[in-house]
C-alpha cells in the first residue's frame, strides 16, 4: 500500500519534473555558465569585473532599479484603490474581469496600439490640440514609457489585493468601528495591515517583471531609458557577447531573489516564530 | 425603579419583503446581565446590531441613556461587543489588541498600560501581552475579546454568542467567569445564545425569541415554570405537552381525567394545553397514581433516569426519575397541582402577565431574591 502510493506521487512529479529541470535548472546552470566565459569562449571573470567597474552597466542597473521602482508605485497608487472599490461593488466578478480582460491581449499588440494613441497625429495629440494645448511629443517620452508599462502591470497587482480584500472577515472591520475606530482609521490599522500580503504579493509581481522590460523601452520609450533588460537583449542578439549577456542575467536574477526576500512572509509579531 | 440604560421602542427592521425584527420593544437596566435567546435566525444578533450600530432600524427607535441614536454610528457609541468569532486582530499582539480602543483615543501612553494591565488581570491572562494572537487556544481568545471591550469601560457590554466556539467543560467556566465579571464591573450585558441552558444559569432576565419576535421575557424561573406557550416551553428545558380542556378555575382536564391546577381566569371549556416538566412527576404504585403509564424505554443519565412512556389515550410521557423502572411496566405517575402549568393558545405576553396579576398577588415578589 506504502509503495503504491509512493510510486503514484512520483507518477504525478513527472511533468513537474520535467518542467522544473528543463526551464528552471537548466536556463539558470546555463546562464551561470555561460556568464565565465569570455567573447572567445576562454573562463573567466572579467565579465563580472567588468560589469561592476563600468559606470554604465551600474547606471543601467540603477536605472532599471529606478523605472521598475516608479512603474511599481504608480501601479500600486492606482492598484489599492481601485481593488478596494471593485471589492465593494454589487457585481464585483464582473468588474474584476474587465479589469483581468486586457491581460489576455498580447503585449506587443498593446505597445503598438499605444504608438498608435501617442504619434503626433494621434488620438492624444488630436485631443491636446483640441483643449488648445497643441501636439506635443509623447511617444518615446520616460513619461509615456512610464505610463504604459503602469497601463499593462495594473491588473497584476489589482488582482493580489482584491483578494486579500476578499479574505478579510467584515468581522475584524466591525470589530474596529466597535472600539471606536473611524473610517480612516480602520484602513489605516486594520484593513491596510490586513491586506499587506497582497500589496506584497502585487509588488512582486510588479516590480521583478519591470526590471527586465524592453520591448517598450523601445517601442514607447524610444531607447532613451536602457535597462538591464534591453542590454541582455543587446549582447545576445546584436553584439553576441553571450558572457557578458549572462552575466547581467546572473545580477537579474540575484535582484529578484532580493526582492523576494524582502516583500516576503514576515514572521509573526510577538513571541516566538512558530 | 431605575432608569433604563437601553430601549428599544417598537423597532422593525425589514429587508425588502423580509421582516427580521417584528415591533421589539424591550428595555434594558443598568448593572443587569439579559439574554436575548432564541433559535438560529430569530433575529437576536440582528438586535445587538441595531444596538452596537451595524445595523440600521427600518423603523422604531432606539435610546441609550433616554436619547435617541439611531443615527449615531457604531464608533461613536458607548457599547462594545464581544463578537462570536472574537475577530483579535492577527496582525497585532495581545497587548495592542487590548490597547486598540485606548490608543484610538489619544490616552497617554501610561494611563494605556496601566489600564491593558488591569484587564488582562481581570480575565486572568496578565503575562499574555507580548502573546501573538494565534499563539492563543480558543479560550484565551475569548477571554481577550472580553478584555479588549471592558478596557473600553462601556456602559453596556453586548456578547454575541461567545461561548458558542469552546468545547462543553470551558463553556461552563466562562459561564461562571462571565456572570462573576458581570457583577464585579457592575455594568449591563446584553448575551445573545441559542443555549437555554446558558441562558438560565447566567440571566437576570432572559427573552425568548422566535420569527423575529420576542415572546416572553421575565426571570429564568419565570420562564421555566410558566412559559408562555408552546414554543417557549418546548425550547427552554424539556416538557411534556398535552392538549387539554379549561374545566373553570383551578380545574383542568386532560388525559381523560380532571385535575386540580394553580391557573385561572381562563373560560370554562376553553382549549389549552398543558405543560408538567419531566422533573416534577414521580413513579408510584398504580393505585395511588393520578395516570397510569407503560414504560417504553429508559436511559441512564448519571444522576437520573430518563424515562419514556405512553399513557392509555397514546399520549407520550417524558419522566425524570431517580430510580429505574421496568420496560413494558405500567405504573402510576403523580404531580402536584402547582407543577401543572395551563397555556392558552395565542395569548400574548401582555394578556398573559395580566392574568396572573388576577390571582397571584404578590407571589412574584419572593423571586427577587434569587
């Protein structure tokens, strides 16, 4: 009996397995590889020395730091408040899901849209003229990157907090209003600290896919930003410098398990953690 | 008498066609423990609500302290409630729990502390403070619940089911624990319970609720000797029911026989129905018996038998009895006339209470002293 159950639950790890070995292990033994060796295929670690020691490279990572910080605060701003709205609503699923809907289109398509809404002839401009402003340039703008990416990264994070919205007891809200607490106050004490896990959980699923944006920092922002993101994309398909490629791979990755860590589960408050 | 701390005037409270609270009036005194009793959607946490400030009334008034507040939010009231899930905020420890109210306040830190400490104390948890909520069992929680309100010193507690979460031994402690607390702050509690036990062993005044009604209220003694009608009788205790016949005063007919009984002022030849608690017949020999019952079968209760049986017209008998019987057995069973209790179908509490003014004076007197 022992065995057979033993021998089902190594049946059903097969494709995990698999998945797990193919696309997570092996991606990330080869970039770490492949991050030792030199242009001409030599080991070494001037990859490394050379990316700390250029100006560049560090001021690509701060920057991509920067801009996947900013996306993850404007999508957050607009993210709480709109899940706690949805939340209240009578028909909420339904509004949850135009909000998910956009998601379901390809983001290319979306960025070309946008190039669309933000040319100079475009609905954008045409409305600015119409207010009296007149055209501006929009497209490949910080801004306009800015706005795009927080566009597309808005239903990542609305989703996280309406449900930890969802799994709030209306118990603990009464509870607070019980002891005297008003309506901001509730937010502020109960409700926000309540539903942390799922900013949390909203920023990282955010704030790491920012860092590695490039389509629209060249589509809608023009090159002018480059990130870690587009350098990858450089060094692997323009300049075929694998090593050096990898190697921002390598601090990608060390960024996001960074990131993890901090907007991870905290211990509980008080006593000893269980 | 004293001035009462919370009415309620001919509340109603409707959802749609949905009529939850039917014209409750009821009124509360300072320094009493009440319990709204009832079955499960009778509408006895939607009153607490209407008092605590959840839930708005469609129509009627409420008044704490002889004003009106119905318009009054929850957070500007001076009640706390003890909420049946406790709802302690997980992400805070048992000390901030506990301090929540206060600090919303602006209390100096101090004066925070000291009271913390004081309620801590008096739920028997002191060194609980720096606890984590979920380090806590089921009955700690409660007990936390209980101070996280009374540190608020509210003129009227309000406790929704709160026992309805512990196992069956803590239950009884804290039925204890609470009335002593009650006592000792000398404040109202207003406790909301399914428990009819729960309800007798706590209340001052118990009222029995159905269908969005309250159909008695008065002492636990009242209550169980003279329920108003069938419902309340069969909830609260058990009972043995019959139908019967008013024969005049003090005469009552039933189970084919007459017999003498302590009601009146009902018209002769009236139908009613009859209650005997299980408790109040005894076994005797068939000769000296007022009915005569064959035993169906019994059960061993620890410190009595319980006994079920059926009398010559099919009627079903519920006997209480410290000593065994006989299956198959027949037997006499006797009562005395004031275990009898005559309910007339359909009398409201108001015509019922005036009633009993027309024939037991001042008998209601010695129950204060209980």
């Amino acid at each position: 009996m022992m065995t057979l159950t033993k021998r089902k639950t190594w049946f059903y790890f097969i494709p995990y397995g698999l998945w797990l070995a193919l696309f997570v292990i092996a991606p990330l033994a080869l970039i770490f590889y492949q991050s030792f060796f030199s242009l001409d295929h030599h080991f070494t670690f001037s990859n490394y020395t050379t990316y700390f020691q250029s100006l560049t490279y560090l001021k690509m990572t701060l920057n991509s730091v920067w801009y996947a910080l900013l996306i993850t605060v404007f999508t957050g701003l607009i993210s709480y408040p709109t899940a706690y709205f949805l939340h209240g609503l009578k028909h909420r699923q339904f509004w949850l899901l135009l909000v998910i809907l956009p998601t379901w289109i390809n983001i290319l398509l979306k960025a070309y849209a946008f190039i669309g809404i933000f040319s100079q002839a475009g609905l954008a401009n045409q409305f600015l003229s119409f207010i009296g402003i007149g055209p501006q340039q929009i497209l490949f703008t910080n801004a306009s990157f800015i706005f795009v990416a927080t566009y597309i990264q808005i239903p990542f994070m609305i989703l996280p907090i309406y449900n930890a919205l969802d799994d709030l007891s209306p118990a603990f809200i009464n509870a607070s209003q019980d002891l005297g607490a008003s309506g901001w106050q509730t937010f502020r004490r109960v409700i926000f600290p309540l539903t942390l896990p799922g900013v949390k959980a909203g920023v990282q699923a955010v704030f790491i896919p920012s860092l590695s944006l490039f389509m629209l920092t060249r589509l809608i922002g023009g090159n002018k930003v480059i990130t870690l993101g587009t350098a990858i994309e450089e060094h692997f398909l323009t300049t075929m410098n694998w090593g050096m490629g990898s190697t921002i791979g390598v601090v990608l990755i060390v960024a996001m398990v960074i990131v993890m860590l901090l907007t991870g589960d905290q211990k509980p408050k008080g006593g000893t953690p269980r | 008498m004293t001035e009462p701390i919370v009415e309620l005037e001919q509340v109603t409270k409707s959802y749609g066609t949905h009529t939850v609270l039917k014209d409750i009036s009821i009124t509360l005194e300072p320094g009493k423990f009440y319990t709204l009793l009832g079955p499960s959607g009778c509408g006895k946490t939607t009153i607490l609500r209407t008092i605590s400030g959840f839930t708005s009334v469609t129509s009627g008034n409420v008044l704490f302290n002889g004003k009106r507040i119905n318009e009054v939010p929850a957070n500007k009231r001076n009640v706390n409630t003890v909420f049946q899930d406790y709802a302690l905020f997980p992400h805070m420890t048992v000390a901030e729990n506990v301090a929540f109210g206060l600090t919303l306040k602006k209390m100096p830190k101090d004066q925070i502390a000291e009271r913390v400490a004081n309620a801590l104390k008096l739920v028997q948890l002191a060194e609980f403070g720096d606890r984590a909520i979920d380090e806590l069992s089921g009955g700690q929680q409660q007990r936390i619940a209980i101070a996280r309100a009374i540190v608020m010193q509210p003129q009227v507690l309000l406790l929704d089911e709160p026992l309805s979460a512990l196992d069956a031994k803590l239950r009884r402690e804290m039925q204890y624990e609470l009335r002593d607390l009650q006592q000792r702050l000398g404040i109202t509690f207003l406790f909301v319970t399914h428990d009819q036990e729960e309800a007798l062993a706590m209340s001052d005044e118990i009222f029995v609720m159905n269908n969005g009604e309250v159909l008695q209220s008065g002492s636990p003694v009242d209550i169980y000797d003279e329920p108003i009608n069938h419902f309340v009788a069969d909830f609260i205790g058990e009972s043995n029911i019959l139908p019967g016949k008013m024969m005049g005063d003090y005469q009552v007919a039933f189970g084919g026989h007459q017999f003498e009984c302590a009601d009146a002022g009902i018209p002769a030849h009236e139908p009613v129905e009859i209650v005997i608690r299980p408790e109040d017949l005894n076994l005797t020999e068939p000769e000296h018996a007022k009915l005569k019952v064959t035993i169906d079968t019994q059960l061993f209760r620890g410190d009595y038998y319980e006994i079920a049986a059926t009398d010559s017209l099919g009627n079903d008998w519920l006997i209480h009895s410290v000593n065994p019987a006989e299956d198959g057995e027949t037997i006499g069973i006797t009562f005395r006339p004031q275990d009898l209790h005559v309910m007339r179908y359909d009398e409201k509490e108001e015509e019922f209470d005036a009633r009993l003014e027309t024939y037991e004076g001042t008998e209601d007197d010695d129950l204060d002293e209980t």
